[in-house]
C-alpha cells in the first residue's frame, strides 16, 4: 500500500502545486465498490467548493491517463478543515500546541489509541504530553492522527 501511496502522491501533487495549492495528504479507502480516493489540499486564502471542484477535474483527468488505481473508486477533494489529519513531521510540527488524537499501528502498553497535547517533534518521533507523562510515538508507528477541534477560544 505505501507503494500505492507513494505513486498517487508523486501523480497528484504536482497537479495541485501548478493550481496553487499545497497537497496536505491522500487517503485512500480500499473498501471493494465503494473505495474513495480523498484529497486534501490547502491554499493560503482557504479552500473554497470551486477550488476542490476545479482540482478534481485536473486529478481526474491525470488519474484517467495513468490508471494508477485499478478498481472503481470515488474521487473527493476536501480542506482539511478542523479536525484536520496530519500525515509528516512538517505536519506535526505546524500544529505543536494544539491538542491531537493519535491512532497507532500496534498497541503502546495495551492500547492503540491516544489523546493529548502535541509537544513537538524530536528526530522523528512526535511528543504527545497526557496525564502528566509525555509520551514519543515514531511517526511511522502512527497509523492515523488528527487535531481535536476546540470551540471555547
């Protein structure tokens, strides 16, 4: 699957690049029929309906030539937005302070899932403060993270 990836990243950044927006990450979905391919893209003045709109027909067109996925599937192009995924270290490092969900590919003393304050980065590991205890999760390790919005600022 990173090969997968690694190919869709290297065929979809350079379009979303050439539109003047950064390539925040790509999930894809293997789910048989109903697969979906997300985009996320990030631009300095946000992300408007008409941008992912125009996006998506630029990615869809490269993804017809090159047929890098071979089973149907439904492109979505989205912001981020709030509860936004972060996928690099950059990612880890632009958001140190805010609080973040961590999902892990193999349990950390009995389990899979943490939450708390991103503290930073260091080489590459990300440093999650909770309960008092910090905690250093190597990126590759991690399996899926996101901010947890809040709404009492």
């Amino acid at each position: 699957m990173a090969t997968k990836h690694a190919a869709l990243h290297a065929l979809i950044e350079p379009v979303v690049a050439a539109m003047g927006f950064e390539l925040w990450g790509i999930d894809y979905l293997s789910q048989g029929k109903h697969s979906r391919l997300v985009v996320y893209i990030e631009g300095d003045n946000g992300v408007s309906v008409d941008d992912c709109a125009d996006i998506s027909r630029q990615i869809s067109a490269v993804l017809d030539v090159e047929d890098p996925i071979t089973e149907a599937y439904r492109l979505e192009v989205s912001s981020p937005g709030m509860a936004r995924p972060l996928y690099t270290l950059d990612h880890f490092r632009r958001f140190k302070g805010h609080q973040v969900a961590l999902k892990l590919r193999s349990a950390f003393d009995g389990r899979r899932k943490f939450s708390g304050l991103l503290a930073g980065i260091e080489g590459d590991e990300v440093l999650l403060q909770l309960d008092g205890e910090e905690y250093c999760f190597p990126i590759e390790s991690i399996d899926k993270a996101n901010i947890v919005p809040r709404f009492d600022k």
